[in-house]
C-alpha cells in the first residue's frame, strides 16, 4: 500500500490515493463465486476456462463422452449420464422431417 503524503496546500491529491472500484470487485468476487458454485452442484463434471476475447473468461462444460467443451449437458430421461446434444443423439424440432411438415401445415 502507497504511504499517503499531502501535497503543499496539505491536501491530498486522487492520485495518491488507493482506488477501490465497485465494478472490479464485484467482478472478482463474481469470477470467484461462479466457480465454486459450478465446482460444487457439478460433482464429476469437468469445468474448462478459456480467455475470452478483450479480456475475461468464458467457463464450459467437458462432456463426459466425447470430452468435448460445450455450453450445454442434456440428461435424457431415463438415464441418469449428462451428455452433449451430439452424444445424446437429440436433435432440434426443426430438424426432423417430420416435425417440419406438421409445423408448416400447422401454420397454414
């Protein structure tokens, strides 16, 4: 820490002063509390930190399966393994044929 010294009218200058900025503490303790939350609900589960770009990070999940990093685990009903959307071999509404025809004909 800086030893403080009053400039010649005897006040102190912002300067020599230490800054304590609200948004940088809240963002360490965020980046602190996010990771020990995940680490704690996520037993088993591996949590992947890359730098993200103009500084920060971005946390992901590691598929248990294919080891893959992704935002999102599914667990299928029935089986109590989280897996990635690929691994669990779900796909989006949209992108079943059938499901298709029926929402255009829906719309109609």
């Amino acid at each position: 820490m800086k030893i403080l010294k009053a400039n010649y009218l005897g006040r102190f200058t912002l300067e020599s002063c230490q800054k304590v900025s609200i948004k940088d503490l809240l963002a360490l303790v965020k980046r602190k509390l996010t990771k020990e939350i995940l680490s704690m609900e996520l037993d088993g589960i591996e949590l992947i930190q890359t730098s993200a770009h103009y500084g920060g990070v971005r946390y992901w999940f590691k598929c248990p399966l294919c080891e893959q990093k992704v935002c999102n685990l599914y667990q299928i009903p029935k089986k109590e393994s989280l897996c990635c959307r690929k691994c669990s071999g779900l796909k989006y509404k949209k992108q079943r044929f059938k499901g298709m025809i029926e929402e255009k004909i829906g719309n109609l």
